[in-house]
C-alpha cells in the first residue's frame, strides 16, 4: 500500500507572511491521516514554513544544488536546507530545465546527494506538445529516467517520489485525461520494476500539471497515480485542501 502524496509547488510565490497566513488557514484544517502533504515555499520561508507546520506536513526546496559546499555562488546545498528541518526538494523541474539549464547530468548527481543527506527528492520528468504529438512520450521519459536516475542504485528507487509532468498541462490550464495520466505513470512504474520490482511497488508517482479541485479526485482514482504535485491551484489554502481531501 502507497501512502498517496499531494505536494504543493508555489514556484516564485509567496512571502514569508503569505506563507504564514496560508498555514495559518491550512492547518487547522487538515484532515487527520489521509495522505502525506508537503509544501514547497521559496527558500526564504522554508524555516518559518518548517517551525509553522511541525510534523503533520512536510516542507520541500524547489531545488538544490549537488555539492555539499563551495564557490557556487547563489546556490543552496542539501546539508543546509537540512539542517533548518527540510525535508523533501523538488528536482528537475521543467521550468527549471527550461529556464535555467537543469541538465541531465547535474540531476544523475543531485539525486544521490539528496538522499545521502536526508531529503526525500521529488524527480519531475514529462515531455512536451510535441513529442506527444510525434508519439515520442515513452522514449522521452525513458531517456530523462535513464539519465536522471544513473546514479542511484536499484535499492535506492524505491525511496524516490517521481511527479509526471507533461509540460503542455503545466500552467495551461489543459490538463492530462485520467486514462492519459494512468498510462504514463504505468509506463514510469514498469521502467523503475525492470529494474527493481520492489522498488515498482514502492515508489509513489504523482501526476501535476492544471491539477485542480475538480479533477483531482478523478486522476488520483487511477490505480498507478499516487498523489499529485500541485502549482497554480495550491496557492489557495480552500483549493490545495480540496485537492487533500480528494486524495
Ligand atoms: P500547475 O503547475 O498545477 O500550475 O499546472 C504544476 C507544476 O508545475 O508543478
């Protein structure tokens, strides 16, 4: 049995008094049990975000970077969001792959790092219009895994949360069908059980992209979809609760 997982991505959203305010709203009314939640604020509200929500919701980075230490100007290192009680990044982003050259390479060795360290990574792969258009959408998420996971070993798959993300649903508004989202993340599943088939049955992979209130319940229904990592509609404590409550 997968525990299902509903992140919240505010990308470049929030303060740190929105993000108190948004706790504020948020806390009290979660449900008990239910699935795990996590919010991902920017870096300067990961502490308040961490002292406001104790143990009943996770905080997550955006992003970090592979090294533990060094002159990597503007960068932030796991052992540091560790250490303010951070517990989970976000890694491989489309709009930081897009934006910001996250590569491949630099993902094969962020993974490793953030788990030697303590963080559960949250790895996003999805292909874009195109490819899906072209009939490409397997080659192109069997690459990014092939890439991204070279160096985790099998017994490491198991611990990951992967986020489908197809980027033509990211922020549009258009989001995946249920059947299209099922059958993604099946394939993303029996990729990580040829390697390990422990490793299939555990890891959890959500679905994001236009992920809302309305549908989120439909998605999550699918059998292989174990949460959902959510941008635009997680910026509303009444809608990110719904989309709890659906999970
Ligand atoms: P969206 O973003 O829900 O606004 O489409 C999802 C994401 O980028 O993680």
């Amino acid at each position: 049995m997968r525990v299902p997982y509903v992140a919240a991505n505010w990308k470049m959203h929030k303060t740190v008094a929105e993000t108190e305010a948004f706790l504020a709203e948020l806390l009290p009314k979660l449900p008990d049990g239910g699935p795990e939640v996590v919010v991902c604020p920017p870096y300067p509200s990961l502490a308040r975000a961490v002292e406001l929500c104790g143990d009943r919701v996770a905080v997550a980075a955006q992003n970090m970077h592979e090294e533990p230490s060094g002159a990597f100007t503007g960068e932030v290192s796991a052992p540091m969001l560790v250490e303010i009680g951070v517990g989970a990044v976000v890694l491989g982003h489309s709009e930081r792959r897009e934006h910001f050259g996250e590569s491949d390479e630099a993902l094969a060795r962020k993974l490793p790092a953030a788990l030697d360290a303590g963080l559960q990574p949250i790895l996003c792969v999805g292909e874009n219009e195109g490819q899906r258009d072209a009939g490409e959408t397997e080659a192109v998420l069997t690459r990014q895994l092939e890439a991204d996971l070279a160096g985790l070993g099998d017994d490491r798959l198991g611990g990951l949360v992967v986020a489908y993300e197809p980027i033509w649903a990211i922020g549009t508004g258009r989001t995946a069908t249920p059947e299209q989202a099922q059958e993604t993340i099946a394939v993303i599943r029996a990729w990580i059980a040829a390697r390990s088939s422990e490793a299939g049955d555990a890891v959890r992979i959500l679905y994001g992209g236009s992920v809302k209130p309305d549908n989120a319940a439909e998605l999550i229904s699918k059998p292989d979809v174990d949460g959902a990592l959510v941008g635009g509609a997680s910026l509303e404590p009444s809608d990110f609760l719904a989309i709890v409550e659906a999970a």
